[in-house]
C-alpha cells in the first residue's frame, strides 16, 4: 500500500497550471528524484506532500500516522539558537505533548487525561526525546552548543537534516539538498538516504546524486507527471527513447496531413473544372 497518494490534482498560481489532473504515488521504501524546468512546480508540489499547500482541486491520502519531514531549499532557524535548540524543533509535537504530561500529573491531574497524554507519548517514543537529538547530532557530526550563527551554508544544511531526521520520519522531503554542500558532505548525504529506512521525494539539479541515490525518477511537465523506473542515468535513456518515438509519430502525421491536403486541393480543383 502506497504511503501517500494524489489523485486528480490541480494547482495553479494565477494562469499557470502547476498540476493539471496529475496522479502521484510515493510506495514504502523508495527514494524519488522530482525533476522539471525551473517555474515547473516542483517544489510547490513538495508543499503540498508536506501539508503546507492545499490543491485547488483532487485528492490527497495518506496512511494514518504517517510522519513526513520537509528539509526547504532555505532553512529558517530561530536567531540565536544553538544547533541543539534547532534539532530539538523536530520534535516539537513530543516535547509538547511531554510538558503538558508533567505540568498535569504535578498538578494532580485527571487519570484518564494524563493515560491518554503516556499513550500518545509512548507510540512517539516521546520520554527520551533529548537523548534521541543527541544521538542524532553525534551521527550527523554536530556539536550541540554551537551557535547556528557561526555555522557555514554546508553545516547549516547539515542541521536542516539532522531536525528533519530526528523525529524519524516515513517520508522525507528534500529540496536542492545538495546546495552549500561541498563533495565530501554530498557523498556523506548519499550515504545517509542510502540507508534511511523511510521513502523520500529529492528535487535536485545534481545529476551525479540523483544517479548515486534515487530508485525512480518523476517529471514534472506542464501539470503532468510521469514516472520514470531507475536512476537518472536510466530516465535518459528512457526519455531519449520516448522522445524518438514521438517524434516518429508526429512525422507520420505530417506526411498524413500533408497528403490529406494535396487530396483536398485537387477535390477543389476538380470541382472548378466541372
């Protein structure tokens, strides 16, 4: 069963149509590389995936409890907040959920309530949430005290993913990951989604990391989308194909086109005659 669907979707921003009846499915366990024109809507339709957008119009489903987690293109971090501070957001929901907990139960408040508050907690695995950030940091490389201020485009990046990786997420959604990244922190990213255990959905311009990472390859074309088996590697080839052939459909049609015109010209100049 597939993590998340859309069906019939339609979005636009003003005249342009950025999805026009498009249908789209992310499966368990499989890493997507979303391409297009620039202006094409490739990262509106990561908005949408992640709940930030509605459609104009069709259907989006997804599996009950399905955690999805949006790295954008440009972070936004609290000023002045330290890298552990900036991790510790991907888990708002559960350090929410927690406070409420302790500020209740110190309270004495009501047992069903508060039952209601561990379960939650619980399937979130929400009462070791600190000691979640810090291992997250310590496989990411990051030292928790450090002033994002201080940090490089690469690091801050780094710290992007770290937030979105900690709350382990089903799907991750990255945008132009690769941007401020130099090779050896590229090739450190490839190896991380190599063994993420969730699905993710990349919009990426770096062919070598779409080749080194994703399993199938959508494009996104005037409101369209079409899927692609493989690498980037393998998308050329099979768009290489597909272009070849419609081109050859589309001369064939000329050349009937045009005999159907030289058919009618001399129907025309048969009537005169007559």
């Amino acid at each position: 069963m597939a993590l998340l669907t859309l069906q019939n979707a339609h979005l636009a921003f003003g005249l342009a149509a950025l999805l026009d009846g498009a249908d789209f499915a992310v499966e368990s366990r499989e890493r997507i590389g979303l391409i297009g024109r620039n202006g094409a809507g490739k990262s509106s339709l990561l908005k949408v995936l992640a709940g930030a957008q509605a459609l104009d119009d069709g259907a989006m489903a997804q599996q009950s409890g399905l955690r999805v987690a949006n790295v954008p293109q440009e972070p936004v971090f609290a000023p002045d907040a330290s890298v552990f501070d900036a991790v510790a957001e991907g888990l708002a929901l559960v350090r929410a959920l927690r406070e409420r907990y302790e500020k209740q139960s110190a309270a004495g408040g009501d047992a069903h309530a508060l039952a209601d508050l561990q379960h939650e907690i619980d399937a979130l695995d929400g009462w070791t949430w600190e000691s979640r950030v810090a291992s997250t940091l310590t496989q990411l490389s990051l030292d928790a005290a450090t002033k994002l201020a201080t940090l490089s485009g690469g690091l801050k990046k780094r710290v992007a993913i770290a937030r979105a990786l900690v709350a382990s997420p089903d799907l991750l959604l990255l945008d132009e990951p690769t941007n401020h990244l130099d090779l050896a922190a590229i090739a450190w990213l490839e190896d991380l989604l190599r063994a993420f255990k969730g699905s993710a959905v990349i919009i990426s311009h770096d062919r070598t990391f779409l080749d080194n990472v994703v399993t199938r390859i959508i494009e996104l074309d005037r409101g369209k989308l079409t899927t692609f088996p493989g690498n980037y590697a393998a998308y050329e080839t099979q768009k290489a194909a597909q272009l070849e052939f419609e081109a050859t459909v589309n001369a064939k049609f000329d050349k009937l086109l045009a005999q159907e015109e030289v058919w009618i010209r001399k129907g025309v100049e048969a009537r005169r005659t007559r």
